[in-house]
C-alpha cells in the first residue's frame, strides 16, 4: 500500500504511452491482469488500440483509450484533461511510445531526426512533466521510460535512434535524484531484441545470425520485458531509482 494505505496496487492508475502494440500491449495486459485502471495511449492505430483494451477487459481491468500527439505539449495537455475528466491520475507512467528510422547518417534527413527526438525524447519529457504534479502531491508514483540497448551502446545505422535513446537514459538519471525525495522512482528498462512488430524488417537470416551473437541464444519476448516493467511499478520497488537496466541476454554486459 502507498501513502499511510490510502491505495494498494489493485487500486492504482497506469498510463501506458504506445500502448497499442507490441512491447505496449504487453505492459499494459501484464496491469491488467492485476486489476489496475488501465490507460492505453495510441497515435493512430485506434482499431489496434481497442483490440488491446478487450484484452485488457478479459482480465478484469477497468481501461480507458486516449489519442494524443506526443510531440505536441498542446496535446498531452488535452489528453491529460480528458483523463482527469474520467477521474483517471496516473501513478504510474511507462514512457513506451517510440520510432526507430534505420539507415546510414548520411541519408538521414532533418526531418527524420526531428521525429526520432520528438517521439522518443521530447515525448518522454513532455508526458513525465504533465503527470509528475499528481505523484509528487501524493508522495507516491513510478515512472518508467522504454529505452534500448542502442541508448547504452549505440548501433550502426541507428544513429538518430540510439542518440534519442541515450537521452532517454541520461533523463532517467537526472530525473530519479530531482523527485526521490518526493517518493517518486524513475527507471529505463532498456531492452536488447524483442519479438514485436518492430523486427519485422528484418529477414529469417538475419534473425538467426542475430540470436548467434547474444549468449541466451534467443531474442526476447515482450511479456519477459513486461514484467520487468511491471516490477519497476511495485511498492516494493521504491529503493530502485536511476537505473538503466538492460534485459538483452547476455548480448551487452
């Protein structure tokens, strides 16, 4: 329980931004099966945000599906509006929503850093700020930001991606000394290869070549990713803060 009992986990709020695929889905099915009110943010896929909020249903779970431009402060704003008006205060926040653009530096242009950072970190910023308020006046929250393996090591043509993703983790960092005092954890998990939608880029031979060089043998699965995430969330994680934990398989250490 938080806050002299006030609230236990089955009572708690969690907004989960790219909740509608992939590693997103996941977190927010891993909440649900708890019982937590569930908010899955989605940019456009509305269709595959509601299939995720059925699921999310089956397992009990009251959720609540909002559209927002993470670029845009004008629209975390009304998003967060819009979820106040349903009495919806998110204790738990996972910064999930992200882009990747593969390709040589030389070929990416302004535009394409500018929407690598502007989803993947300027996102991060502008929905931490919009929703730390609420956890720091009740002396209790979670944040928990997506980053990468690139975000620590970096990769060939990834570049843009990999620079967005270190910022995330150097924010993380910052972020968790500015708000431990108010009881508010910040943490990155930092996947190595998971299988989502995200690899479909790539072809058998390169997945079988990429399993070869991680030590597990194998790339991850989102549900592994999620409970992480989810432990990140808990109560009794309260003394873990700044931490950039990487489940990769070995691959980096």
């Amino acid at each position: 329980m938080i806050n002299g009992g006030e609230k236990n986990i089955g009572e708690m709020t969690v907004l989960v931004t790219g909740g509608s695929r992939g590693i997103g889905a996941k977190i927010a099915e891993r909440f649900a099966a708890v019982g937590m009110n569930i908010v899955i943010h989605y940019s456009k896929s509305h269709e595959a945000a509601n299939e995720v909020a059925r699921r999310c249903m089956e397992l009990g779970a009251k959720v609540y599906t909002v559209s927002a431009d993470l670029r845009n402060k004008d629209d975390i704003a009304r998003m967060k509006a819009r979820l106040e008006d349903h009495g919806l205060y998110p204790d738990i926040l996972v910064n999930n929503a992200g882009i990747a653009k593969y390709g040589m530096l030389a070929d990416v242009t302004e535009d394409d850093w500018d929407e690598v950072m502007d989803v993947n970190l300027k996102g991060v910023f502008l929905c931490s700020q919009a929703f730390i308020p609420y956890m720091v006046s009740q002396k209790y929250g979670r944040i928990i930001n997506v980053s990468s393996i690139w975000g620590i090591s970096g990769a060939s043509c990834e570049v843009v991606y990999s620079a967005a993703k270190g910022g995330v983790n150097a924010f993380t960092k910052a972020l968790a000394k500015e708000l431990a005092p108010s009881g508010v954890t910040v943490n990155a998990v930092a996947p190595g290869a998971v299988q989502t939608d995200m690899m479909s880029s790539f072809s058998e031979e390169e997945i079988r070549q990429l399993e070869e060089e991680i030590p597990a043998g194998r790339l991850a699965t989102a549900e592994e990713i999620s409970s992480l995430v989810y432990f990140l969330a808990l109560p009794e994680s309260g003394y873990i803060t700044g931490q950039i934990i990487s489940p990769n398989g070995g691959w980096i250490t």
